[in-house]
C-alpha cells in the first residue's frame, strides 16, 4: 500500500511544478504524472467540460493503482474537488485550500491578493476556501490571462516578461494593500522572480504548488501511508499532447530523472 | 460535531503560542487548553512520568468532548504521540512533524538546526522525523536549557537574554552550516527576535507553533471538521499551577478574550 505512487493530473505542463517539489519534499515517493496537454487550457472552458476531462484523467490514473490524487490544477481543483473526494476511495487534495491556508498563516493585515486564470479567479474557489476560514480576510483576486502564454514560451525572465506582468498586475500594485499574494496557477512560479521584482519585497509570495506538496505529506503521514523504505522511485509521465514538447518542458523543470515519458490516448 | 472544541495540552505556558497561532490562523475554532503549570517542566523528566501526565491531561481534555487534541508540548509529542494516535477515537497531532515538515519544504541546503530542552533533543525525534521523509538531511540538535526559564520569567529581551541565547547558540552558529533553524520547543518563539539576531539573517526560523496551527487545519478540513457557522468562539483555559501567574502569562501572550481561566486537579 504504501509503495504505491502519488498521482498527479494537470490541464498540461503547469502542474510540473507541483510535481518538482513533491519530489524535493518527499523524495522517497513516487509519482505518475498524466498532463492533458491536447486540450489545454482549461482555464476558459465551461465547468462541464473541465468535470469530464478531469474525470478521464482520473479514470486513467486509477488503473494505475495510485494511493492519492493531487490535483495539480486550479481550474480542475475549483470545480471537481469535492466531487473527487465524494467518489474516490483514496485521499484526494487539490492545490487551492492549500494555497488558502499558507496565506492565511503568512498574512497580518488580512489583505490578501489572488491571481490566476479566469476560470479559477470566476469560479471564486480562492475567496470561497479563505473565507470559510476567516470571514475577516479582504481579498484582491486578478485574472491574468498573459501568463501562462509567455511560460508555455519559455519566455520565464526578460523585457517582454517584464513589462506583461507590470502591465497586467498594476490594479493589484496599485491597491497597495497587500502584505502576500497567492500565485493561483501552478505556471506561475515560474514567473516568480519577475511578479515580486513587480509586486515589491514586502508581499509575501506564496507559490500553491509548494503548500500542496506539503500538505500531501501531511495527510499521506496522518494516514500512514509514506514510504519509508528503501528505494530510488521511479517516476512516470504522461502527456495527451506531442510528446517532444512536454519532455523537453519536463526535462528543464525537473530536477529528478524520470523513468518513462509516453503519449497515451484518453478517448477510445 | 463541527462545533465542538479543539483541545490543546502543554507541560505549562508554553503550549499558549500553539494556542495563539490556533486562534489567529482558525478563528472560528474554540480551544480548550490545559497546562500542567504544576509540574512543569516535562523536558528534564523521564520517559515513563512524561507519559503518565501526559494521559492524565488528555483524560481530563476527552471528558470535554473535543474533537481533535494538539500535543502543543514538544516533549510530550515525542514521547506519546504514536501511542495517543492508536488509543484515542479523535485526530491526534503533535508540534514535531508539523516543524520537521516545514523546514524540509524551508531548506536549500539540506542543513537544518533543531534546538529544543534536553528531553526532546536526547529524544532525537527531530532527527527521527526528518530522516523518515528525507535521509539525506544534516542535522545540527542543541539542547538549549537556560531557554525556558528566561521565558518564564518574562524576559524575552535586554542584553542578559541576548548574551544567553548568543551563548547557547555558538556551537550551531559557528558550525555555519544550516540555512533553516526549527525552534523545537513552544516556549522558543517568544525569543525568536532575539534568536535572529544571533544566529543571522540568512538562517530560516520555522516555529513549530505556527506550523502545527496550520497542519490542525488541514487535517479538520480533510475530515470535514472546520466547523463554519457564526459564532464568537468561547476559549478556556485551564492549569494545574497557580491561577494568577497563569492567568496574567495567557492575558499577555493571547490577543483573544477569554471565557473562562480555571485551576484544576488532575489527581484525585
């Protein structure tokens, strides 16, 4: 039970990042990674359609007897999460409470900034997860559409990088409130450097992918279900898009050797 | 179910920084905290009488129909923590895995400090914690003594409380090494100022604390136990010492009203 792996789905590429660090955090555990590369994003589709997408992808990892589902998206964690963990029988966690939380931990003028795609920032997930905790809490949330482009690019640093993200976080610059932002889609940390050179040094970034990595540990060690014995894991990736795309995005964002990285098909 | 308190225990006052962040970080809850003032400290203690105190503080606590117990002790944690977790019917956490986790998700450089009472440092239950998630971990452990008294006293500044801790630190100081310091016991964080100057900008300073608050709201969520109504959260607090100092200790550590600060007998 405890040796088998972590699963993780992601509309694409974006959710690497959370898988980068449940490798760094919990370097004993393994992973499959299945990225739905050929219909990203999902960020603007209609919330029926991301259900059913993110269903097949659960469905494929499933027969490959997973012992948890990360749900590296904030899209598909906003409108499948707790329908997920109504039908699984394995723990289930998405990347927005998470994110949530360590915001709430990090923040003490209860101003807290959000942003992400527009299906995440419209569906309210963030404002909804925050304020079931504290109704207290004032919340800045943005859409930033320019983002995700420019990291699919590559195009992580440099003028062009910079001067998208200025333009685009300057109503959140210019509240002025904020004492920590919440980057809201697993791309973003990518961006990191460039979105607190814009935001200033006295907010607080915190990156959804990492918390979750976290917090996975947290309920797979409350469950006893982390390994804890000796091996070197042997992760496996898959994309439903071009395979020699997602393996050079997979090979400069991951640190870890990955034992396989295949195409699969998810319609039959 | 939902509305029932969270209980929280610690050998004495120290528990009351858990309690604090558990307030600012989940303020819906309510708490109930026990301190055992009278026979404080537990670090100096062996095994056995640690263990025994321990079950008596939890008796009186699963009397009050909690719905989950925080070990907000350090000493305590390493000592019954497994044991609680099989006997009791309600979620258990203590403060070490919630630190050990925090600074595994904190550290670069894979070298991380713990400094503790001597109990939880001969206990190696940092080390052991650590090591289970990542073996590839260095650990520098203190036991730092002079610590808890000088909090007691209320002297958590002033250049004889700087010239003890510089003291202290200077083995771990001088070693150079770590990048992340956990401060294994909950009296620490009220010398955190202070323990930054010493041991230097650059060194992360995680408080099991604060982590431990954040973790208590993950695993509630996780089992559906936030409790999310409307409500002006009761707290009590209880000690097995004497009222006064314990009562003017709780009013100047805690930014909360409380309902009720009682003395009680846990012997009959």
């Amino acid at each position: 039970m405890v040796d088998q792996p972590i699963g993780v789905i992601d509309s694409g590429v974006g959710g690497l990042t959370v898988a980068r660090e449940l490798m760094r955090q919990l370097p004993r555990e393994e992973l499959i990674y299945l990225g739905d590369t050929l219909r990203c994003p999902y960020g603007p589709r209609p919330e029926q359609e991301v259900v059913q997408f993110t269903k097949e992808l659960v469905n494929f990892l499933m027969g490959k007897r997973i012992k948890m589902l990360v749900i590296a998206c904030n899209t598909a964690t906003a409108f499948t999460l707790e329908l997920l963990q109504k039908e699984l029988p394995i723990p289930v966690i998405g990347v927005i409470q998470p994110g949530a939380r360590a915001a709430i931990k990090s923040t003490e003028n209860l101003h807290i900034g959000v942003i992400g795609t527009e299906g995440t920032i419209k569906s309210q997930a963030y404002p909804t997860a925050l304020k079931n905790i504290n109704e207290e809490i004032h919340i800045n949330a943005l859409a930033c559409p320019r983002f995700v482009p420019i990291v699919e690019q590559g195009k992580l640093s440099g003028e062009e990088t910079y001067r998208i993200v200025a333009e685009t976080l300057i109503p959140m610059k210019e509240s002025n409130h904020i004492d920590t932002l919440i980057l809201g889609c697993t791309h973003y940390p990518l961006l990191r450097e460039v979105i607190q050179k814009v935001i200033g040094d006295k907010v607080t970034i915190i990156s959804s992918g990492e918390e979750t990595a976290r917090e996975v540990s947290t309920i797979l060690e409350y469950q006893s279900k982390l390994f804890n014995g000796d091996r070197k894991p042997q992760h496996k990736l898959y994309t439903t898009g071009k395979l020699t795309v997602f393996e050079s995005i997979a090979k400069s964002w991951l640190d870890q050797p990955v034992m396989e990285i295949a195409n699969v098909s998810l319609t039959v």
